[in-house]
C-alpha cells in the first residue's frame, strides 16, 4: 500500500505528480486523488509508525481502482491515442 510507496519517494518525482497526471490521462481522477491524500495525511507522521485509518482508506479507493477499471481505461486511452502513441521512438541509454 501507500506505507511501502511513500516510505521511499522517488529522487526525480517525489510528489508522484508523474503518476497522478497518469491517472488523470487515462480518466482515473480518483487514484491521483487518493495519491495526492496520502501525500498530505503522512506529512506529519512518520511512515510505517502504525495503522492509520486515513491511510487505509485511501488505500482502498485505489486498489478497488485497480480492480480492472485501470486496465479498461488505460486500454480505451491507448485505442483513442494508438496513431500519436505510433510515432514515439523509444531508445535504449
């Protein structure tokens, strides 16, 4: 859950705004929310210090997200995006 992701943010995005603008994208406002939640409730605690109701919660919203509606969006994006997607070159560092 959000214990494990935000116990070690990510040197170039450590707010996740990468992920949450991924989210929003693809039409999954709710797990950029849940994200965003999560960011602000664990502020002012340190990670992994014991349950947290809040936490949990938003945990739920974006595994019950997970739950294939991801997978649907993300492919309906794909479908509508599939021509502009085509031309990106991917290269190997």
């Amino acid at each position: 859950g959000f214990e494990y992701l935000l116990a070690n943010p990510h040197k170039e995005d450590p707010t996740f705004s990468y992920i949450c603008q991924s989210f929003e994208l693809i039409g999954c406002g709710e797990c950029s929310d849940a994200i965003r939640k999560a960011i602000e409730v664990t502020k002012s605690e340190v990670i992994g210090d014991g349950d947290n109701p809040q936490l949990e919660k938003l945990n739920t919203v974006l595994w019950e997200a997970a739950r294939g509606r991801i997978t649907v969006k993300l492919a309906d994006y794909i479908r509508k995006n599939w021509q502009a997607m085509a031309s990106i070159v991917m290269t190997e560092d």
